[in-house]
C-alpha cells in the first residue's frame, strides 16, 4: 500500500564529513512537517562532494547546482512550497 505523503531524501558524500549536516536538516524538516511528511531519509552518496535534496525523486536542492548549501529557513520553504503551500512558517517565513 502507498503512503500519499512525500518523503525527503538528503543525499550526501559520506567521505566530505557531510552526514551530520543531513542529520541535522532532516531533524529540523521532521520537526516543522510532522504531519506533512512520510518521513525523511539519509542516503549516503556515490558521487564526491554530493548532497542533493529531493522529494519523491525530484530535486529541490543540489549543491553543486547552487555552489552551496541551503540555508535551513530556506529548505523548509522549499519543501513547504511543495508539500503544504498554505502551512505558515511562523519566523522562518519573515525576512531578516
């Protein structure tokens, strides 16, 4: 049976030290999307230097795309704007 909520992939290089940082995203994306999201998975990389985040296999953040990280106030917009368009953010949806 297939869930109809999304799950979230944070793909990362293993060898570049980046699996805390995953860690630390997919903690604050279960903590904001509880009940919007299947679940967030952690998927080591193949590819140096990779750390690519998807939902349901379609990227919404690739590093090297971008030539860095997303910030976490702008990942969980990302996926917001995927997964839950009306949920409000609370501060992270005010401008600094």
């Amino acid at each position: 049976m297939k869930t109809l909520k999304p799950t979230v992939t944070i793909e990362y290089c293993p060898k570049c030290g980046w699996m805390l940082r995953a860690a630390y995203m997919a903690q604050e994306l279960l903590s904001t999307f509880t009940d919007e999201l299947n679940g967030v998975l952690l998927k080591p990389a193949e590819i140096g230097g990779a750390y690519v985040i998807s939902i349901d296999d379609v990227v919404v953040f690739d590093r090297k795309e971008k030539g860095r990280f997303p910030e976490v106030k702008e990942l969980k917009q990302l996926i917001r704007d995927i997964v839950s368009p009306e949920k409000d953010l609370g501060h992270s949806d005010r401008s600094s």
